[in-house]
C-alpha cells in the first residue's frame, strides 16, 4: 500500500463541523507518516481544497447535470472530430 492509498482511508467526513484551513492542514500534517515526501503532502492538500470547493459549488446550486455535461462533452468530442460517447 502507497503513503497516498493510506492517507485517504484516513480522512474523516466533511460533513463534520468546518474548520479554518490552518486546522485542517495542522490536522492533516498529524495523521501522515512522518515520512512522508512533500509532493503526497501538497497532494492531499490540493485535494482538500478542491472537495471543499465542490461542496461550496454544490451548496450553492452552481452544478451541472450528468445531460448537461455529456451534451457540452459531445459537442466539443464532435467538434475536434472524435466519436461521441456510447449510449448518447
């Protein structure tokens, strides 16, 4: 098993209480491996920020739906001359 796969079954939900962004950095720092390379730490970091991100988006209703993105997908497949997506 990776540093990376045994991080991630280490993360608790979000759904807990939010938290500043010092305390979940400070917090992640405590659960990795004190060997950890800094490019996994960076990694884990982005990703926090980025699931946050999509729940603020998702919070506020800024979401498209599965339709929207296979119509805006094959549009753009089409338009640089690819195969649509199957089952559309």
């Amino acid at each position: 098993m990776t540093v990376r796969s045994g991080v991630r079954a280490l993360r608790k939900p979000y759904t807990a209480g939010m938290k500043t962004p010092k305390q979940q950095a400070l917090e992640l720092l405590e659960r990795l491996p004190d060997d950890a390379p800094m490019n996994t730490v960076l990694a884990e970091i982005h990703f926090i920020a980025s699931v946050q991100r999509g729940v603020e988006d998702a919070q506020r209703g800024d979401v498209v739906t599965q339709d929207e993105v296979r119509l805006r997908l094959n549009k753009w497949l089409a338009s640089s001359g690819h195969e649509k997506l199957s089952g559309t």
